[in-house]
C-alpha cells in the first residue's frame, strides 16, 4: 500500500515541474489565445544563461534566478516586439507559425553557442533529504513548487486586483473593445510575454538543477507536456495549469505503476484526449465563459489566393515530368522524391485544416498507419505492393477518422491540441503494441516498391511513381474543392453555425474530409515505407506533423498548388542550405520567419 | 546519369586547395586529390550531441593517419552531412553521396530508422555503408555493401551479465533499458545471459529516450526487491537514473553497459554515480598501446578532455576506413572487397579487429571491468561495494 503513496507524490513532484511552464503557456494563451511553441525554447535559453551564472559567474542563488529572470524576460520582449507584433493583424494562425520558427532559431542558437552535449547544472542548495513515505524530497522539490504555487498565486491577484491586471484580462476578452476604452494593448502584451518569459527561464533553470543535467533537446518536450498541462487544467486559467500539471503528474505515475514506464506518455496523452472530448474548455473553465474562439470564422482569415492559370500548371508539371530525361544528379530526383511524399501529406494537411478548419497537429500519426499497414500486408501476407499501398492509404482514411472523430466538436486550438495528443498515441501505441509492429525494433526487410510485378528501384522510376501519385491525388482534391462538397467544406471552416443553420451535418463533412485527407496521407506513408525498407515508431514524429503544417501554412491554407509549392521548398531549402552545415536549421528557421512576417496568409493564399 | 552539382565541385576543390597547401608533399604524389569519405550523421537534432562527438574521433584518427604519412602519400579527408538521423534526409544524402563519383565509401548514420531507411540506396548504388554505431541485428542484412563494427549485443550483453552475475555475485536483477531497437535487442540478450549464469530478472522496464523523470519507476523496481540495477542507458538518461535512485534511497549495486561510459556520466551523476559498476571495451589505465596512444592523443587535441565511448567508436571506424582505403584503393567495389581481407587493424573497442566475412561485423570485443570511485572510472578490484 506504501507504493500508492509513493506514487502519488512522485506524481506531485512531477506535476510541480510542468506547472512551471504550464503557468506560462496560461498566461500567454489567455492574452493573445496563442499557444506559444516558443515557451520551450525561452526555458532552453533560461537553463543555459542559468549555467553560465552558476559555473562561470559562481553567483549565489538569489541572485541566480534574478539574472536568468531579466534575461529570459528581455528575449521575451524581444520575441513579443519582432516576432509578434508585427503579426497583430494578420490571420490567427501567422503567430502561431511564427512562434515555431522562434523556437527553431532560438534552440539552434543556444546549440551553436553551448554545443549540444549535455551539461550538468549544479543545484546550489544544501543537499539534504527529507523522508516521505518510501521516498525523499529534497529542497529544490520545495523551491520549485513555492515558485510554481507563488508565482500562480502572484499573477491571479496581478490579474483579479491591479490595474493592468484588469487590462489584461479585458484585452484578452475583446481585444478591440479594451482598446477604445484606452487599454494600451501592445503594453498588455508586453508585461504578458515578458512575466511569461520571466518564469519560462527560472523554470529552465530549477528544472535543470533538479536533474543535473540540461540539453538542448529538453526544449520541445517541456512545451508538450506544458500545453497538455494547460489545457487540461483549463487553456489561459493560471490556477487551473497548476492543477492540470499536477494531475499530469499523478495519471503518468499511475500509469508507470500499473502498466510500467514505456507506457508513462501515453496516460498523459490519454488523459488529455478525455478531458478534451468531455470539457472541451478544460477542467477548470466555468460555464459561463466565453468560447475560447470567435464565433465566426477568423481563425483562418480569408486571402485573395494567386490564381495561377492551368497552363502554367501543366506546364510545370510537364518539366518536372520530363525532368529525370535531363542530365541531373539522383541527389536533386531524390530530394524531389522527399518533396512528393510530403506533397502528399500536405495535401491531406491542407483539405483538412485548410478547406475545413480543423489544424491538425499530430498528422505523421497517418503517415504512420500507413507505413505500419502497407509494410505488414506486404510482408505478412505477401500482398502486392500496390495493392498494399492502396490498403495503407484505406486504412489511414478508417482508422484515423476514427481516431479523430471524438474531437469533432472542439474548435480552433483545441484540435490542434487533440490531433497532437492522437498522434502521440498513435506512436506511443506502435512502441508497445510489440506482437503487430514489432515494438522498438520495427520492421525490416520491406520489400522495394513495385508495380505489376516490375520492381520500381531506380532513382527514377520512384520519381515518376510518386510525381505521379501525387498529381493525380492533386487533381482529385482540385475537383473536390470546386464541387459542391468543397463549397461546403468552406462553409464550415468559414462559419459553422451559419453552415449548421444551412442544414449541413458538421460531423458528417469533417469526417469526410478526415477520409479524404487520411487516404493521402496513408499513401504517403505507404510508399516512405517501401522506399525505407526499414521503420520503426521514430520514423514518424511529431517533427514530420509540425513540419507539414508549416509547409500547409506557407503554401496556403487550402490550396493546393500552394502545398506542393510549400512542400518543394521546405523539402528544398534544407537541402540547399547544406553547405552551412551546423547552421542550416538556424538559416531555415529565419527564413520561415521572414515567410510568416511578409506573406502571413500563405506563398499563394488561402483558397 | 551522375553529376556533381557545383556547390560539390567548390566544396571539393576548396579542399583540393587546403590539401595542397598543408601537405604540399601531396601534390608531387602520383593523384594530388585527397581521398574522400562521406558521412551522414546528426549535427543538428535530438542527437546533435553524438554527431559531434563522431567529429572529434575522426578528426584525432585523421590528423594520425595524415602524420603517418596518409593514405599511399594521397589525404584522407571526410564530408559531414548533416541528417538530423532523420530517414527522410539520410535517403536524399545517401543518393548525394552515391551520386558523387569523389565519395569512395560512407560512414554511418547514427539512429536505426535513419541508417537503414538508406540502406538500400547505398546496396543499389553500390557504395558502402559502414555503420560503425548500428547494432540493430538486421543492419548488415541489409546488403552486401553493409558492414559495421559496432560492438555486437549478443557479444557485450554477456560479458556484462558475467560481470553483475558471476563477478559480483547478484541474484535478483532489475533492467531499466532504454526502449529503442539497441535498448530492447541488449535487453534481450542480457536477461538471456543472466538468467543462464543463474540469476533472476526480477523486472525489466523500458523508458523512452526523452524521459527524465524515473522516480515511479524506481518505485517499481523497489518493490521487485533486486539486489542489483542494470542500467542499459546512454550516458544522460545513465547519469538521471542513478541520481533518483539514490536520491529515491535504493542503495542496490548499479551496474551499467559500455554505453555510460563518459566523463559525461561522471560530470552529470555526480555523487550518485559513484561505486556504479560497467563493462567497458577500454579503461584509462590500459596498458594496450593503442589506447594509450587514442587517450593521450584525445587529450592532447581537446585540452585535457577525457574520450568517451562515442569517440572511441568513431575514432576506430576511421581508422578502419583508413586501413580498407589502403587495401582497396579508391575503387568503390574495391573497397567493399577489401573489408573482408583486412587483418587485425589496430582498434580501441577490438584490439586487433578483423570482419566476420558472414555477418559483415567484427566480433570479440575487448573487456574491462569498471567502477567509478573517487569520481573516476578505475579497474574494478574486486573488492564488494
């Protein structure tokens, strides 16, 4: 019986460690309703100006989380003024893209500054421990949850009793109506990211105290497990993150005790998935607020696309046919192979988070189901490749909007959230469900691609397979889009109620959509798969998820040239940035930030 | 149907110019153009960190060979593509380095999905790819153009299961293994060995390589009751196990793959990591004088900084590339031949390391039994801790 105890307190001590930056990410989303991805790289760079303090400066504690407190609170300003500023008026979406390329820039920079082997941060407080049930807790267990509990205390009195408390909270209300009343908005902002910032660094730090060790890959999984705090708790409630953290804590520690360790994500995931379909605002959102979005569609403002006249279309997709009849290397038909496959995904991407407005964050889960079927009918039961591509992309379109369907009735950020948490399942249930995918080991031996009984191994023969599959995949969606179920789809993405009031079934088009989008995204799995010959529950990550809906934002919400275009060129710049070597990542990260500031609503715009 | 595009071409000739300026001796040589590897690896991504650990490795075998006079009087030279060991960019690499008639043989990648997803590119494009950290059991089955001299499970799992079973006599055995293909296939091969010296796996429990926090699952193995922890962990995740196990006050003996070893491991698990026992291919105080030469060489290079597992690996794949080089010159089939007849090239982690013709992988690695005292790894004495 001790166990439980123990459990449940190793829960706490986690869950006091999320709500550190659970805390943040509240305050900033229930500002500016924007999920900052920035959130864990400001920790990143908070651990690391913590180091420089404790093991170059020697400074004493105190004085410690001062200075990693005003720098991290200047690179936030930083972030607000150049970053996110110049974006107020554009589409909703443009500052989310922008606070991952930030966080790209961001972690690239302390990579290149600190280099990536990881470091140990000495904790400064007396080593001693404390006897709890089976367990210790030491000082630093005590510091951070005063600082986690404090600084939530501090900031719901900051924002219940003072005057720009009260500015804040209207400016996140009605954003315009705080304004005519004389509410400085962008000084709301300000203090905002820069409290924020503030705590996301001494966060950072006391984490990396706490274990001993910092790196600068603990960026992207500390803003997982925030957001999920968060919005389990409640998305822009501060004492709600704080008590969605800690039950994140606790669901991962009873998981780990019931199930074991390799399946401690998956509760977390789980849990927030549930709290979603069942209090879609959060545990702690009251009744009466406010939806957390406009009613209306401005989540995805309309543009004036660029209309490209079909004969330049066919004129570019003759070149890129003929292009392997040219003498170019296998190097550049490669990466254009690259650049078909994740056109394929985009596609999918952009029917469903650009034609109907549900912005999915977890789509390499697809690609995933794909992969995982076409592999094992292959090579179990010795389907023909085709044929198991095509079983692929059929099971992608079923289980997918299966997977998703739960979450049809959330709106704006919260599918982002739940298509996060689904693809995170999906491949938290690859790692473990061992006796079909062969768990951590994954699956060997795919025979090659082929088609008819003729093996398709040539650099080129792939090319023209998988350009191909790609145009006709394009050329449906096309004529989907001018049909009358593409009006439709529009129609929901651009005002559900009215769309609702005109008799369309919501549920019934999104999953539509899903089965569409699902099916070329399985094909694309499919396919990745039989080039590889080898996957396993890594080949498919969030990376790949985040990286299509950049190239869907680039190109275009909804449009299709736009997400070829998108894939052609986030597939290619990497590519072409080789030559920096180290510094690639940073380069790409800037440009995708120039791209957001100067051309919010996509290369082409949205359709 | 191969080109070099021009970026490859300034690149090359670049290096063609500092070759000739540093090794001026090289350009009187019969072929002045220095001999050119490829390698994909991570530089930038989740594994950022062993990408330039490789770097240091290869650079002391490089700056070694080139003092040695070279490659037949010709420099031996590598280029680093960074994959960010993702498979998309590790397929666009492979068929960039095939494609390049310059890149005689490639080195790497470093996580499974990346390595083998390229794989067949570099069978049909008939270009070796050495794997010198692959030990995932079907990567050489991959093709004829495969081989590796990573460490082989099935070889060090054993050694280290004598190690905790016979040598410190434990009975009851908790393994935390990291829940990859290497973590799970070691895993395998561990409880397999164990179970045959006569000890009990109590637990086994796999973590995936993001996870910081093992307080539950300690809790889990607390109440398993071992009399020993294995740690089958890279040097990080190594370094947080044994810190919440002490901290969590399990005093069980810690025992721990090659793979820990680091002054890394030391640096990050301070204190708790003392009195933790692991099987390593080498130990400072060696008196091989291969090792000796790599640790003396290391420090020298990096200011004082000790080599860590990942450069010793590294380290010995150059020079393994070195000696294949010499054999099959710079011809790519060659060279692939030239694998199966090199003999006993000097090597940290084998001693002397020759190919098994079959599997394509060196077997008999070389063992030492550690522990860290004082907050330095030592040979084990034989004294209980």
């Amino acid at each position: 019986m001790s166990s439980w105890l123990d459990y449940t307190i190793n829960g706490l001590i986690v869950g006091n460690v999320y709500a550190l930056v659970a805390v943040g990410l509240a305050l900033i989303f229930g500002v500016s309703r924007l999920i900052n991805f920035a959130q864990g790289s400001i920790y990143l760079v908070g651990a690391y100006i913590g180091w420089v303090a404790v093991v170059q400066l020697h400074t004493p504690l105190p004085l410690t989380i001062i200075v990693v407190a005003a720098a991290a609170a200047l690179v936030g300003l930083i972030i607000e003024r150049f970053g996110l500023r110049p974006l107020q008026n554009s589409v909703r979406i443009a500052p989310l893209l922008a606070t991952i390329g930030i966080s790209f820039v961001l972690d690239q920079l302390v990579m290149l500054t600190f280099s990536p082997n990881p470091r140990a941060l000495p904790s400064q407080l007396p080593d001693v421990r404390f006897q709890v049930g089976g367990g210790t807790i030491g000082p630093l267990d005590l510091l951070i949850a005063g600082v986690g509990i404090t600084s939530a205390l501090l900031l719901f009195v900051f924002l219940r009793y003072s005057k720009l408390g009260w500015a804040v909270r209207a400016a996140s209300q009605d954003r315009d109506a705080a304004m005519q009343m004389g509410v400085d908005v962008n000084r709301v902002n300000q203090a905002v990211f820069g409290i924020a910032a503030a705590l996301g660094g001494v966060s950072g730090m006391l984490v990396g105290m706490y274990y001993n060790q910092i790196d600068t890959a603990m960026s992207l999984q500390a803003t997982l497990k925030g957001v999920v705090a968060e919005v389990v708790g409640g998305a822009g409630n501060v004492p709600g993150a704080v008590v969605g953290s800690l039950l994140l804590g606790l669901v991962e520690s009873y998981g780990v005790a019931v199930f074991g360790t390799s399946y401690r994500n998956l509760f977390a995931f789980l849990l927030l998935v549930v709290v979603l379909v069942l209090r879609p605002n959060g545990l702690f959102a009251s009744a009466r607020q406010a939806p957390p979005e406009p009613l209306t569609g401005t989540f995805i403002a309309p543009s004036r696309p660029v209309r490209i006249p079909r004969w330049a279309l066919a004129v570019a997709a003759a070149i890129f046919a003929i292009l392997p009849l040219f003498p170019v290397s296998f190097y550049v038909l490669q990466t254009l192979i690259n650049a078909w496959l994740l056109g394929m995904l985009a596609l999918s991407l952009t029917l469903v988070a650009g034609t109907i407005g549900q912005v999915s964050l977890g789509h390499a889960a697809l690609l995933a189901i794909g992969a995982y079927t076409s592999a094992l009918l292959s090579l179990t039961f010795a389907v023909p490749v085709g044929l198991a591509i095509i079983g692929g992309g059929l099971m992608s379109a079923a289980l997918g909007t299966t997977l998703i369907s739960p979450s049809f009735r959330l709106r704006g950020h919260y599918v982002s959230i739940a298509t996060l948490a689904i693809g995170e399942i999906v491949s938290l249930v690859i790692l473990n469900w061992e006796s079909v995918t062969r768990g951590p080991i994954g699956i060997s031996g795919i025979p090659p691609l082929s088609l008819f009984g003729y093996d398709l191994i040539s650099p080129t023969s792939i090319y023209w397979f998988s350009l191909s599959v790609m145009v006709v995949l394009a050329l449906l969606q096309g004529r989907l889009l001018t049909s009358h179920l593409g009006r439709s789809f529009r129609a929901i993405r651009d005002d559900d109620i009215a769309a609702r009031a005109y008799g369309l079934s919501l549920n019934r088009y999104k999953s539509l959509a899903f089965i569409f989008g699902g099916f070329a995204a399985g094909i694309s799995g499919g396919i990745a798969a039989h080039l590889y010959s080898y996957i396993n529950h890594e080949t498919f990550n969030t990376q790949q998820s985040i990286l299509a809906l950049t190239v869907v934002i680039l190109g275009g919400l909804g449009n299709v040239v736009g997400a070829i275009l998108g894939s052609v060129a986030l597939v290619g710049l990497p590519e072409m940035f080789r030559i920096a070597a180290e510094y690639r990542i940073l380069i790409y990260g800037i440009v995708l930030l120039l791209l957001v500031r100067f051309r919010p609503q996509g290369l082409l715009g949205t359709i | 149907m191969s080109n070099i595009d021009r970026r490859t071409l300034v690149k090359g000739s670049l290096a063609a110019m500092m070759a000739g300026a540093a090794f001026s001796r090289g350009a009187f040589a019969q072929s002045s153009e220095p001999i050119l590897l490829g390698v994909s690896g991570p530089l930038t991504g989740p594994n950022a960190q062993y990408g330039t650990q490789w770097k240091q490795g290869f650079d002391l075998a490089l700056d070694e060979i080139m003092a040695a006079g070279g490659i037949n009087g010709r420099k031996l030279v590598y280029q680093f593509e960074d994959s960010q060991s993702d498979p998309r960019q590790s397929v666009a690499i492979a068929q960039k380095f095939v494609s390049d008639p310059r890149i005689v043989m490639e080195l790497g990648d470093f996580s499974s999905p990346a390595s083998m997803a390229a794989s067949p590119i570099y069978q049909r494009g008939g270009l070796v790819q050495f794997g010198f950290t692959n030990s995932h059991p079907d990567f050489t089955k991959g093709g004829d153009f495969m081989w590796s001299t990573s460490v082989s499970q099935a070889d060090e799992q054993p050694l280290l299961a004598a190690y905790a079973v016979r040598r410190l006599g434990l009975k009851k055995l908790a393994v935390l293994h990291l829940n990859t293909d290497w973590g799970r296939t070691s895993r395998d091969y561990f409880v397999k060995a164990a179970k045959e010296y006569g000890a009990e796996v109590a637990v086994t429990e796999g973590y995936i390589a993001e996870e910081r926090d093992f307080r539950s699952t300690l809790v889990r193995v607390r109440d398993a009751n071992p009399d020993g922890l294995i740690l089958i962990s890279y040097y990080s995740d190594g370094a947080l196990i044994a810190r919440q196990a002490r901290q969590v006050g399990l005093k069980q003996v810690i025992c721990a793959a090659s793979s820990v070893y680091s002054p890394k491991f030391i640096e990050l698990g301070g204190e708790a990591v003392e009195d933790v026992h692991l099987g390593t291919r080498y130990f400072p105080q060696d008196p091989r004088p291969e090792v000796k030469k790599f640790i003396a060489g290391f420090k020298a290079k990096y200011g004082g900084q000790e080599p860590d597992a990942f450069n010793a690996y590294s380290y010995d794949a150059m020079n393994m590339a070195a000696a294949v080089v010499k054999i099959g010159g710079t011809d790519r089939r060659a060279i692939r031949d030239a694998f199966a007849k090199v003999k006993d090239v000097s090597s940290v982690i084998f001693g002397q390391a020759t190919f098994d013709v079959e599997s394509r992988r060196v077997k008999g690695a070389m063992n030492a039994e550690l522990v860290v005292r004082k907050g330095q790894f030592e040979l084990w004495d034989g004294k209980p801790t």
